[in-house]
C-alpha cells in the first residue's frame, strides 16, 4: 500500500488517447538505442511535442519489467524524490512518518531493489527538467553512472535536464531524440489528419507541415478547428478559415501553460526579439536595450522555449514559427507604437551588418515604404546574393499599390527573386514590368533591363520544358550583351541547366563552371549553392561521386552564417542525398532529403518542393518502397502541374512510367504515351534522355525490341560523346533485358558484366534500385565462374565486399552475406575441408580424413581461396566466420 504522502498519478502514464498516433520509426530508433546498450535516451523538445505520449507508447510495447515517474517541482525535495521512487518501484509504504534521516535507507532500498532486476529494468521519467535542485538530481546521477547493468533510464525533459551526463556521451551510452526527430513529417501529418475524420487536399497537407513545423499541439488544435467548422465553411475558405481558429486556440495554449509561467523581464525579452525571423545577442541586446541580452538567451535556452540555435560563424537563433506569431501578435495588441520603433531598430541594424534583404523585411513591416526602395536601389543583386526568399516575396506583398511601386530597381529586385522562387505567373508579370517601365523610359540602364528580360525568358523556357527554346534565348543574349556582370552570368547558368536536362553535360559542365566563378566574383555566396547542385548532379552522371561529395560537404561547411541564406542550405542537403543515394547508403540518403524536405516547405512550394518530392520518389523506389515512390512521383507531378514547371513534370512522368511498366499499370502507361507523343510533336527530338530511356522500355513492354533497340542505340552514342556513365549504366540494363527477351543469354550475360564492372569502377551503388530487380537470375548466374566461362568474360568480378554493396538486397541477409549468396556457392566437400582446417589441420591430415590425395586437397583449397576472394588459410577462416559458414 503507497504512504498517502505519494502522489499517485505521478507514478502511471497517463491513458493514450483512442486515436494515438503511431510512431514506428521513433520506437524502432527507442528500441537500437537500448539494444546498444544506453543508459540514458533522452527525449528532449519543447512543451506540446508528443513526448508524453510516446514514453507511454514505448511503456506498452516492454517485455521487462518498467515503472513510471512523472516529476514534480516538489521533488527537488529529496525525500519527496525517493519516496516516489520507492513506490514506482513497487517496494511497500514506510510504516513510519519519515524524517530526513529515513533518506538513506529508502535509497539503499531502492538500489537493491534495481539491482534484483536481472532480466534489465527500465525507468521511465516524465518532466525530467523539473529536476534542479542539487541534492535531488545526486540521486539519479547516481543511478546513471553506478546503476546495475541492466538498468535503462527513459526521459522526457523540456530542454536539456540539469543533470551530469557528458561521461554517458563519451561512453556512448547516451541517445538524444530532439525536437527535429519528433516533429511530424508529412505523411504522419496525412496519418493525423486521416485518423480524426479531416479530408485534406496535399496542398492544406503541405500548408500544415510549413505553418507547424511538426508541432503536434498545433496540429491538433488545427484538426479540432476542422472538425468545428467543416459544416459552416464554405470549401474555398475551409483551410483559411480552419488556420484563424486554430491561432486562436494555439495563443491561449501558450499563454496558459507557458508565458503565464514566466518572469516578466522574460516575457518581454521575447516580445521584442520576436520582430525579427532569427537574431544573435548583439541584436538581441539592440531590441531589448538590455546589456545582460546574452544571459536571457540562456535562460530562454534553458526553458527549451521553442528557439534554435544555429552555430556557424556567428551563433543566432530562432524562434519557432507558431510562438513568434502568438508573440508578435500579443505586442501589436498591447503596444503597436513600440512594435513599429522595433522594426526600425531592427532594420538600421541589419543594413549596417549588410543583411540586405532582411533590412528591407523590417522597413517593410515598419511601413516605411521609402526606406523600403531606397534600400533596394542600392543593393538590388545583393538580394539575390540574400536570399531570404520568404521576406522579400512579403516584401513585394507589401509595396504592392504602395507609392513608388512602379520603381524600376523594385522591379529588378522582384527579377531577382523569381530567379529563386521559380514562380512562373510571377516571372511573367516581372516580364510585363520591364518592357511597360521600358517603354515609358524609366530605366537609366536599357542593357540590363533586356539582360533581365532575356534571362527571365529563358528560365520561362527552362523551366516550362521547352529546352531548345531556352537555349537560343540564352545564347542570343549573352552574344548581344557580352559584358561581365551578373545577369549574363545568370544567363549563362540558365543555359547550363537547359544543356544538362537535353544531357549536353560537357557543354553544360563548361558554362556552369564559368558562371560560378563570376558569381564567387561577384560575391553570390549564398545563390551559388544552385549552380553548385547542378555541378555535382553532373558530376555525378560522370560517375565521381568523390567529388560530388567534397564539393556539397565543403558546401555544407561554408554554409553562411545568416540564417537568411537558409534557403540555398536546401541545396547542400539535397547534393548530399543524391550523392548517398548513388553510393547505395539508403538510410543516409533519406535522411538528408528528409532534412531537404523541411526547408522546402518553409518556403514558396514552386521554388524547390518539386524536385525534391521527384528525388524522394527516386529513393522510394531504390528501397523497394513502390506505393511511396508512386505517391511521391503522383504529388510531384501534381504539384509541378499546378506550377506549370512541366520539365520537372516531364522527368517525374518518365520516372514514374518505369514504376509503372514494373507495376503492369497499362491505365497509366497508356496516358504517359499521349504525353510523351505531344512533347515529341513540339519538341522533335529535344526531349530528356530520361524521357528517351522510359520510352525505350516502354516499347519494349509494347512488343516493339526493334524500337527499343534504336533508341538504345542513339543514346549510347550521346552517352558515350558525353561521358555520361549514369545513363550508360541504364542502357546495359536495358539491353540485357532486350537480349534476354530475344533468348541470347550470353549476350544479355555480357551486358550485365558490363553493368557490374562499370558500376564498379565508378562508385554507383544503385544496380538493383530500378529495372536491376527484375534481372537477379542473370546476376546470379553472373557470378558463377563455370558460366562467365562459357560466356566467354574474362575480367575478373570485384572484390567481394564490393559486390556486397553492389548487389545489396539481391539475396537474404546483409553485406557479406549477400555477396556469398551470390557468388558459387561452396561444394559439401569444400565445406568439409573448410571446417577441418578451421580445427586446425595440416595437408596432409586433410588428405589423409578424406581419404583422397594430397593434390586433391590442394586444389580443393585453391577452390576455397578463389570463391572466398582470398589468399592464405587464415583470411580464408576469418571470411567463413563473417559469412557464418563454420559452427
């Protein structure tokens, strides 16, 4: 029976709601943590994150035994802390009234108790951050370091706990989920919605991710808004309506549960510093004209009140998106004068730091529409430079109808930015701009009102398909303006993208690196990450993925400090995600474009979401996962779609047409022709080699080889001129098949040798992603050395690590394992002598066990070496422990 001293609802996980949502991945990565051996796994994140929850989740799925502690501030009374403990643990009430000196027994008890626990023991703690006093955090210090083995200790903590934990981190012993990780993703979000009855388009669904960022408080108090308003709404205001509910909601939330429970030096700090998207302590210090404005940020830190920091060479921080706006909006109620003083504070703070495009924000939201232009006059290409898109996108919201809003440098500036933004209805009406201040004689400098109208042009070509198009404009222009400067460099990248997608990569990997170097001439640090991408993307069909992947780390680690460049961060992540995808290192790759993903959600969808959903659909497809990789190709193409970006549209319909050949889905491969017929009626033979590739199997899906043959063939030949061993890699993919079809299987054999030794020789990983799955009994008669003989192929196979991870997933089991399985596999008489010389026997006694000849075991030992791709006995041994093959 518990003392009436213990409060019981600490001790139980409150009741899961009927409609939890399930986190999988997050209690698979719970569960590799503590099969790893952890001590501590700590969940650490903001108020509203599901942490909760997810303790209770995980608590449910134990097989040992667990007890559950939810802390209180009175348990920074040690006594109160152990008595707890005691009872969570099950042991019986003290039969006394306790005093401070019962403090030692109910401890040692609770020790032995822990260390009775031979089958492992896990100790859930919620709130763990309102653990502080010192004599109290002792205790479960000690039970960090000094506890028994088996013991796990689960946490929640709104922040980091002030706990020592650092010797766990150098152990290794310590696992930390954050905020990041607990967010929810956007099919978790589609699960959320789906499971409370909300019929969400995937645009409401992406607005929600973006205006959310996984927050799953704020999630629910959207979905309880939907559910109230669904009957009243009109549909075309449904989400908008659903959104000005849900703030309301979301503010009285936070200002119950948090800023209610604030200091009011606190309170304010957060006001003024939530007028700007990011902040670091000397502007902090500007806008709360406080001196000590490093120390709040600490404490803002340590309450873990939804900020982030990001450390490059100058440490800012963020607010989270939701509690910015609640604050924001509490400050303009009570003070707007103050409000309005602070965007000017903030504004001639960043102009003198050289943040262009951040100071032009401010002076907007202050509404001093003349600083506004003035600023943009004198640094119009440093926004492109700036590159925070959101705030100049705003901006333009903003001076709309707004005296001066004809003036010719916003029009450039507006130029600049749908560069970025890739915004077609926007570019046009840029376009309509120009030629009507043209006309009227504003500009001062007519060359580079038509640069601006020539490279906006050719991105309208580039980015609606009509590659040759785009080509002609770039190359007229920079033939009729050939001065240096920024525009020609922007058009000649423009080209470069036009040439890469028509799959000219020499011709495109000379303007794109002739651009860069103008654009780091010209300071474009932030907006050179674009071209960098398209680089490595050629670097990569060039099959070097070493230097794809120096180029995006270097990139990654040069990353500028402001927080206003965030965008072009999106480019490294991405890099870096094809470069692991390539190289076969799946779980990498996703994780990067996952982290892509989020960026590109916080800002315009038309700007990179859409090749980002095409590259994850990619990814969907080479793990296996073909309804994701559908569903992913299905958005991209709606959404590019709704963007009319149709190159991009194009290259995920061909993409998907391949999923779709593998699938039997004829509905689709059916509706993919009418489309590939009406680009080749536009188009003639300017189409993608992607485009090229997915028509040539789908022409063989039709019963025409003859077809699918000539096509192979012309697009061997530009791959060949181009170097383009990606798309070489396809083609003998394609042709083994081809020469499958027709029945030659030496020659379909010779063609998958070519397959594996190229994919060899140049790092790609990725033979199995595709069509490869559907060619595995050639690759394993591939491997076989009695049939490369009667093949006639001569070259040796890879070594057998290499084929591993070339051939991952073609067999059960992992890495070794997979290429064992694949290579010929050992005789019983082979097995045999591989076990008596694992027991440590001569030659001779080999011979002399097996009653055969001392040459026999010789060449069976020979046999041994050549199919274990190794030299002498020992490695011989250490290869057959790691592929299982002895006892």
């Amino acid at each position: 029976m518990a003392s009436p001293l213990v409060n019981p609802s600490q001790l139980r996980p409150l009741p899961l709601p009927d409609r939890a949502l399930a986190r999988p991945r997050l209690l698979q990565h719970l569960q590799e943590a503590a099969s790893r051996g952890c001590r501590l796994i700590l969940l650490s994140a903001p108020l509203g994150y599901g942490k909760s929850t997810l303790l209770a989740q995980y608590a449910t799925s134990l097989q040992t035994p667990w007890a559950w502690y939810r802390l209180d501030t009175a348990d920074n009374q040690p006594l109160h802390l152990l008595l707890h403990l005691h009872a969570a643990l099950g042991l019986p009430a003290p039969e006394h009234t306790l005093v401070p000196a019962d403090e030692q027994r109910l401890w040692r008890t609770v020790l032995q108790c822990l260390e009775q626990q031979s089958e492992g023991f896990t100790l859930i703690l919620d709130d763990l951050h309102l653990l502080r006093a010192d004599r109290a955090r002792h205790y479960i210090e000690q039970l960090l370091r000094f506890g028994p083995p088996g013991l796990l200790v689960l946490a929640a903590s709104e922040g980091a706990p002030e706990l020592a934990i650092n010797h766990l981190r150098r152990d290794e012993r310590l696992a930390i989920i954050d905020a990041r990780e607990l967010a929810l993703d956007s099919e978790e979000i589609g699960q959320l919605a789906s499971g409370r009855g909300a019929r969400l388009d995937a645009d409401a669904l992406y607005q929600l991710r973006a205006g959310s960022e996984g927050w799953i408080t704020g999630l629910l108090f959207w979905l309880t808004a939907y559910r109230e308003l669904v009957p009243a709404s009109p549909q075309p205001e449904l989400v908008r309506s659903v959104t000005r509910q849900a703030y309301t909601y979301v503010s009285d939330f936070l200002a119950e549960e948090l800023l209610a429970r604030l200091p009011a030096e606190l309170l304010a700090f957060l006001e003024r510093t939530a007028v700007v998207q990011t902040f670091d302590p000397e502007l902090a210090g500007v806008l709360s004209e406080r001196p000590d404005a490093e120390r709040l940020i600490h404490q803002v830190q340590r309450r873990d009140l939804f900020i982030e920091q990001r450390s490059r060479e100058r440490v800012e921080y963020r607010y989270h998106r939701v509690l910015r706006e609640v604050l924001y909006q509490r400050l303009q109620q009570r003070d707007p004068q103050l409000q309005q003083q602070l965007h000017q504070m903030a504004a001639a703070w960043l102009l003198e730091h050289r943040r262009y495009s951040e100071a032009i924000h401010q002076y907007g939201r202050a509404r001093d529409f003349n600083a506004v232009l003035a600023t943009a006059e004198r640094h119009t290409f440093d926004l492109l430079r700036d590159g925070q898109i959101n705030a100049l996108v705003d901006l333009l919201s903003q001076v709309s109808g707004e005296s001066g809003s004809d003036h010719f440098t916003l029009a450039i500036s507006e130029a600049s930015i749908v560069m970025v933004t890739n915004d077609i209805a926007r570019t046009k009406a840029c376009i309509q701009r120009l030629r009507l201040l043209q006309r009227q004689g504003v500009p001062r400098n007519p060359e580079r009102v038509q640069q601006t109208i020539a490279y906006l042009r050719t991105l309208l070509a580039y980015l609606g398909g009509n590659l040759r198009h785009g080509l002609e404009l770039a190359s007229q222009a920079l033939q009729r303006y050939p001065q240096r400067n920024s525009a020609g460099s922007v058009l000649r990248f423009i080209r470069a993208r036009c040439l890469f997608e028509l799959g000219q990569l020499a011709a495109a990997r000379q303007d794109v690196e002739q651009a860069l170097g103008e654009f780091d001439e010209f300071g474009f640090s932030g907006f050179a990450n674009i071209p960098h991408l398209l680089l490595g993307q050629i670097e990569l069909a060039q099959g070097d993925s070493v230097a794809a992947m120096r180029r995006f780390l270097a990139l990654e680690h040069k990353s500028p400090a402001t927080a206003s460049r965030n965008f072009y961060e999106l480019f490294h992540h991405l890099g870096l995600g094809l470069v692991f995808a390539q190289q076969n290192h799946l779980e990498q790759a996703r994780q990067r474009l996952a982290k892509t993903e989020t960026l590109a959600l916080g800002f315009p969808h038309s700007a990179a979401l859409v090749q980002v959903l095409h590259h994850k659909a990619c990814l969907h497809d080479a793990l296996g996962d073909q309804d994701k990789a559908q569903a992913h190709w299905d958005e991209a193409r709606r959404m590019a779609r709704q963007f009319r970006q149709f190159g991009v549209y194009r290259l995920a319909g061909a993409w998907r047409a391949r999923l779709a050949l593998r699938q039997r889905d004829q509905d689709f491969i059916l509706h993919w022709l009418e489309e590939w017929h009406w680009c080749q009626r536009h188009y003639g033979e300017d189409l993608m080699p992607e485009e090229w590739l997915a028509y040539a199997w789908v022409q063989r899906h039709l019963g025409q080889p003859a077809l699918a043959e000539q096509i192979l063939g012309n697009l061997r030949e530009q791959a060949d001129s181009e170097n383009n061993r990606r798309l070489q890699l396809d083609l003998w993919l394609l042709d083994a098949t081809l020469q499958r079809d027709r029945g030659d299987q030496t020659a379909a054999l010779a063609c998958l040798d070519e397959a594996l030794q190229l994919a060899a020789s140049h790092g790609f990983g990725q033979l199995l992603h595709h069509e490869g799955r559907e060619l595995v009994e050639l690759f394993r008669q591939l491997l076989q050395p009695q049939v490369r003989r009667q093949a006639g192929l001569e070259r040796p196979l890879p070594p057998r690590e290499q084929l591993a991870a070339l051939l991952a997933g073609l067999a059960g089991g992992e890495g070794a394992t997979q290429a064992q399985a694949l290579l010929e596999p050992l005789t019983r008489r082979e097995l045999d002598v591989l076990r008596r010389m694992a027991r440590g026997q001569s030659n001779q006694q080999l011979a002399d066990g097996l009653f055969v000849s001392l040459s026999t075991v010789k060449t069976h030992i020979n046999n041994l070496f050549r199919k274990l791709d190794v030299t002498d006995r020992d490695a011989a041994l250490r290869a057959a422990r790691e592929l299982r093959l002895l006892d």
